[in-house]
C-alpha cells in the first residue's frame, strides 16, 4: 500500500469520526440537579444542562418566567409525567440556546398544557438561524388530559443558534437535540491527522 493510499484512508477514517461525533443525541430531561416542588427560573437565572440554557426570552411579559417542576411532589392540577419538567407561565417566551453560542438541531419534544387552569391548545416553535432567517413550526395540543404528548421535528431544525416558544401557557420535557459542529471542523481533523502521519513518516526515513 503506497503512501497517498494511507493518507487517504486516514483522512476518510477522521471525517467518519467527524460525523458520527454530529449525528450524538442528548436528551435534556431536566431531571438534574434535584427539584423538590419548584425551580424557577427567569431572565437572569437561566437553567443549563448539557450545556444548553433556558431562560425568559425577550418579549416576554412582566414577572413572566419558567418553572422547573417535581409532579411527585405538586399539586395535581399540574400534568404528570413521573419526572421533572418545565412549564412556562402566561406572557413568558422560553428561550433555548447553546452556551458556547454553538449550532444545534431539535428533533423532539414532550409538551402538555401548563395546568388544568391555564391551557393552550397549541404551541408555535421558532427556530433562529445565524443569518437571520427563521424556521416555525405550529403543534396542536388536545387539551387538558395531564399527559405530555410527543412530537416530531421536521429535518429543517438544523443548523439552529435558538429556539423560541412563542405561544403558551405551556409544558415540555425530553428535549431531544444535536450539537452540530463547526464545518471547518472536519477539516481540521483531517488536516490533523494527516500531518501527524507525515510527521511520523520523516522521522522513521
């Protein structure tokens, strides 16, 4: 096998790795750290997990602000899925984003309506890209059962710098989301690589 057939075979194995590092999924469940009856959370007090934040976003309306909730321990007007979630009070607008300010994309999401006295039948999502356009998604809620539902993003929810909750009152758990690397990334990777194996290469001849 001559030289450039082994750099090129290395360069394939880095991109390979390249990709199988942006199809990861991480599932924001909110379960950590521990919540007791109620977490919340408002424009200065942003909830991370995995590195992505929650918080009030702007628009939304005065003393307006998001809750993490333990349904074990509230009350049972609340909806229930055995596990802690958020809910978004009237006139607030959750905002979603990376904290390193990276991309991500958004394939799923648990919603159900915030309480028996404060329903929507509906949820319209926004995702905000780098340059400014938009990608909006509208789901229809069924009303108060106390269950979350489960719904499915299209394969536009990619390459996202944020997400927007515009319409509420509402709940959501079990995100589930996508870091999506820098393109330059795959590059350096392989230029990495390939530069090491040069390197090795001199020294041995």
């Amino acid at each position: 096998m001559n030289g450039a057939s082994i750099r090129w075979r290395i360069l394939g194995i880095s991109v390979l790795c390249s990709l199988a590092l942006t199809s990861r999924a991480d599932l924001l469940d909110f379960n950590s750290p521990p919540v007791t009856t109620q977490d919340p959370h408002g424009a200065r007090q942003p909830y991370v997990e995995d590195g992505f934040r929650f918080q009030v976003g702007s628009g939304s309306g005065t003393g307006a602000s998001i809750i993490r909730f333990n349904p074990l321990s509230a009350p049972g007007a609340l909806p229930n899925d055995g596990t802690p979630y958020f809910g978004a009070t009237y006139f607030a607008i959750p905002h979603m984003d990376r904290m390193d300010g990276g991309f991500f994309s958004i394939s799923q999401i648990d919603l159900s309506c915030y309480s028996v006295y404060a329903q929507t039948s509906s949820l319209t999502v926004q995702g905000n890209m780098a340059d400014g356009s938009f990608v909006t998604t509208t789901f229809g809620l069924p009303g108060w059962d106390g269950l979350f539902h489960r719904y499915n993003f299209s394969s536009q929810w990619t390459n996202l710098q944020s997400v927007d909750f515009v319409s509420g009152p509402v709940a959501w758990d079990n995100i589930v989301v996508s870091p999506v690397p820098e393109p330059p990334t795959f590059l350096l990777t392989g230029a990495g690589v390939l530069t090491l194996y040069a390197f090795r290469k001199r020294r041995r001849t």
